[in-house]
C-alpha cells in the first residue's frame, strides 16, 4: 500500500521535500522553542534512512537557557550509506554537498590571498609591516613625519581636508607667471608651518603653480601622451598624419633622438634629477647618481619580455633581474659579452651536477635518465617566456651600460608601433625639468566643495584633484604645500599607473653614499632641497606603491 500513495519517494529518491521542512522548523520560533533538538534529528534520521548520532554532551546551554545551535547530522558524511540520490539512477542536481567543503574552499582562498598579500608587499591590516624580505631596521614606520619614497607615477590625486582648498583656484595673472619663473629659476619656497589664510597667501599660490609643472616631449596636444600602455582606445580615432607618412616619421624620430640624448647628457652632468622613457610596451626610469642609494647612472626598464631581454644582450649590454632568484644565486646576471655568456653557461651546467650528485652516492645513477641539455634550455626559455609582461621581468641597467642603452633606444626599430593607433609615433618622454625639444605642460587642478552626511546632519567636505602624469618630485611638493595650507591635517587617494610601480624595487647598492656628498652634487638639479633629499632615500615599498596618505596633526599614516 505504501506504493500506492501519491508523491511517495522509497529510497529517498526525492528528498526535496524533507529538506524543506528540515529548513524551515529553525524559522518557526515556537516550534524550535517547543521542540526537542533530539526528537527532531531522530525523526530526520529515520526518514533519510541514516544511522541514529547522538548528539555531544556540550552541544547544548544550560537547561534553563536556550538552546544551542543545533549540530547538523548531514555534516559527517562517512558512516552515511549509499543513497539512492548519489548513484547515477538519481535525478540530476539533487546531491548534498558537505558543508565541510564550503570551509575548506574558503580557507584555500585565505591562503592564496595571503601568498598574494606577501607579494605585493601591501599594508593592509598591519601598516606597519613590509615586504618580508626587507629586516626590521629597514622598515619605514606607517607613522611618521615623513612619506617613503615612491617612484612610480600617478595618475591622479585625490586629496580632501575638513579645511578649504579655494586659495588652488582661479590664480591671478601675476601669480601664474611668478609660478613658471619660480619653476625656471629652480626658486626655493619655504613656507610656515601653519598658514593662518591660504587664499590670501600669494606665496603658497605661486608655489602651487610651481608644483605643477613638468616637460614633454613629443607635445601634441589632441593627443593623450600619457600614459602610453594600453592607450590605444583612447587614441583610436585621433588624426595621425605620419602614420602612412615615412618622411614624417623620420622627422618625428630624429627630434625625438635630439631630446633624449639632451635628457641624458642632463641627467650624466647632474642637473636633471631623473626622467621617464614611456614606450607603447614599457617604461624606463632613468636616475641620476645619488638618486635612491646608488652612486652610477640607473635604468629600470618594465615590463620587459624575452625577446627584448635578448636583443639587449646582443648588443653587449650588462643587466640584472632583481626579482628573479635562479639556482640559488643571489641575482642573475647577463652579459653581452661571449666570456659573460660562458660564465653564466658554465654556472648553470656545474649547479646541474650537483643537483644530481645524490644519485650516484645511491648507486641509481645508471637507472634514472636525466634530462638532456636541449630539455634543460627548453625549461628554462619557459621560465624566462613566463615572467614575461610582469613586475619580476624588470630590468636593472647600471652605469656605462646606460648609454649603450642609450643608443639601443635610439636604433631600435621595434621601440614605435608599426599598426594601431600609436603607429610611429615616438615615446613620451616626461622630466620635471627643461630639456631640448620639451614643451611646458600643467597638472590639471580644481577643486570640489561637497555636503557630507554626519549623524548630527551635514558638514562641509573639501576635495583637491590632480590629474596628469604625477611624478614622484610633484608628489612630494604638493604633499609639503598641504601640510602647511590645511594645518597638517588632510587625506588623499593616490591612483598609479601599474606597470611603473615596480620602480619602487630596492636594487642591490655597492656601497652607503654620504648625503651631504650627493646634496651638494645634486645640489643644480632643480629640485628643492627636501625632495631632493627625498629621493636620495632607498625605495623600501617593493613591487606596491603609496595608495593612501592620511596625516593627521602633522604626522603622516600611509597605505600601500
């Protein structure tokens, strides 16, 4: 008889509707009150046809308190027989899943966003904590009255105070000319700490105006010049002449080699502090010596791929891959040279024995085959194509090399796009001081007053935005322009431009360089003193850069 009544499931073929009664009696209030946790699992237990569990002694309160959450008798599911919901006879879709697996999947995610938190080297939770590889001594406190150098770029600035920021609008015509002398001139400004009205302070004003200059080159002002990775949607449509034209893009070519070759005879000499070579692929960061703890000339170049890597060393030129560990080195370095190549060959194939010397102390050395040499260079073209495109591809040029370098840019055919909507055009070549060729050019500013909702009602929010390729220098002006402007209280949300955050990498350095030394070297670069001594700091923020500046009473608290 019992097959005869309607919706009867045997074999607990059709679970559905159990599971939903099971779902909805902890809803109920009075049944959940009323009801015996015991009784209830019986009878769940009777109808899925599973073996009675009792329930732990610990498992309920007091018994004159409420009751405990209720253990979930599906939860273990080993001694649980063969169902006939889990054979394929059953109707697809109605397996339960263990509740274990969900806990187990999240703890897996737990652990991959830590591996990615260490190596990203963020400050999150803990600002106070750096990239694992930096010693406790070379960690910068979140709390200080100083900012860690970041070289990278920004592209934009948010910043917002409880103060206003109208003494940024609407320079008159004088202050904006006091501005570009101040910037020619290399003028140094020393404010107060505190500036009791900063709309009446033509001093701060002009100041302002000095902090958002930077150089161009090429200066084409319907196009966007930066930045120039991945920039091919916002150039679609924009008129490109020399696309189709060779004679123009010879032209285009050889000023744009005049003004490089003038950046770098400015940055050799001392008197430019650093500059950027921005390509449709990658980014150069070009420093003087005494910038960022080392006492040569440095390129960083990112991202790089192997293709790039070996058209570098054909050409004779030394580099190392910071990032990159291999063999247990401690950097991997190459060579132009024949003898450097032979060198690295020789390192590679000795560490190669070695790692197979244990079979032989074994005697299995006849029976396991190992790999040959073209499988060993396979593997490790695989290693080096992988990297490609990413932060560890970075490319570290020190010294001499970086004039070879120099003129590898110049005469290197794939350094402009051949099809796309930068097709010959040149890199953008951006430096916070003049140079042949360069063009004037203004970060975009203005501010933004906003009502915003507290629980007594509204109060008054004051936003300053920059816009424009932010280099480090314009970074630490502005920052010290606002510490006295706002009484040393403000916030501010930096935005970077990805493939240039690397550049905050702490490369090997050769030995300690005397600050007053490099200051007094430096001292014609056109920078201020404070940036200056700024940018003399090792960069200690890793493959991460500064997203979040807070100060407070004169001291700042960042993130990155």
């Amino acid at each position: 008889m019992a097959l005869s009544v309607p919706d009867y499931s045997p074999s607990f073929k059709k679970p559905p509707e159990t599971l939903r009664l099971r779902r909805k009696k902890p809803r109920s209030q009075g049944t959940v009150a009323s009801a015996s946790p015991e009784a209830a699992a019986r009878r769940a237990a009777l109808v899925a046809g599973l073996p009675l569990r009792p329930f732990p002694a610990g498992g309920r309160g007091g018994s004159g308190g409420p009751p405990a959450a209720r253990r979930n008798p599906f939860a273990r599911l080993e001694n649980r027989p063969p169902a006939a919901a889990d054979t394929p006879d059953g109707p697809p879709g109605r397996q339960q899943e263990a509740p274990g697996l969900f806990l187990e999947s999240k703890q897996e995610n737990d652990m991959l966003w830590e591996e990615k938190f260490a190596e990203s080297a963020t400050v999150t939770e803990s600002p106070k904590t750096l990239h694992i590889s930096l010693s406790e001594s070379d960690i910068p406190a979140s709390e200080s009255t100083e900012l860690p150098v970041d070289w990278s770029i920004k592209t934009r600035l948010l910043f917002t105070s409880s103060q206003p920021f109208t003494w940024a609008d609407h320079l008159k015509a004088q202050e904006e000319a006091q501005g570009l002398v101040q910037h020619c001139r290399a003028t140094e400004v020393t404010l107060p700490q505190s500036i009791q009205d900063p709309k009446l302070s033509t001093e701060l004003r002009c100041a302002f105006q000095q902090s958002l200059i930077y150089w161009l080159h090429p200066a084409l002002s319907w196009l966007p010049l930066f930045p120039r990775i991945g920039a091919d949607r916002k150039m679609a449509g924009k008129t490109s002449p020399w696309s189709n034209d060779e004679t123009l893009q010879h032209i285009l070519m050889s000023d744009w080699s005049v003004s490089f070759t003038s950046l770098y005879n400015l940055l050799k000499t001392k008197l430019c502090p650093y500059f950027y070579v921005c390509t449709y692929q990658f980014t150069i960061l070009f420093r003087a010596a005494g910038l960022a703890g080392n006492d040569v000339i440095t390129a960083l170049i990112s991202p790089t791929t192997r293709g790039l890597r070996e058209a570098m060393k054909n050409e004779g030129i030394e580099f190392s891959l910071p990032l990159i560990k291999e063999n247990g080195h401690k950097k991997k370095k190459v060579s132009g040279t024949s003898l450097g190549d032979g060198e690295e060959q020789t390192i590679s194939d000795e560490d190669e024995e070695e790692s197979f010397s244990w079979l032989e102390e074994m005697g299995v050395h006849d029976k396991i085959k190992k790999p040959d040499i073209l499988s060993l260079k396979l593997r490790k073209e695989k290693h080096e194509v992988q990297m490609d495109h990413r932060p560890e591809s970075v490319v570290l040029v020190k010294g001499i090399n970086t004039f070879t370098l120099l003129n590898f840019l110049i005469n290197c055919k794939s350094l402009v796009a051949i099809s796309g909507p930068q097709a010959g055009l040149p890199p953008t070549l951006l430096s916070p001081i003049a140079f042949r060729g360069a063009a004037m050019q203004m970060l975009k500013a203005r501010s933004v007053n906003v009502k915003t909702q507290v629980h007594s009602g509204y109060k008054d929010q004051f936003s300053l935005e920059i816009t424009g390729p932010v280099m480090p220098h314009s970074l630490h002006s502005v920052t010290m322009l606002l510490r006295s402007s706002q009484s040393g209280s403000f916030s501010s949300g930096l935005y970077t431009h990805e493939p240039t955050a690397v550049f905050n990498i702490h490369p090997p350095v050769d030995q300690v360089l005397d600050k007053k030394s490099v200051r007094k070297d430096l001292a014609n670069c056109g920078l201020h003193p404070k940036t200056l001594d700024h940018l003399t700091q090792i960069p200690l923020l890793g493959k991460s850069s500064l997203r979040h500046v807070e100060m407070s009473d004169y001291i700042y608290n960042w993130r990155s």
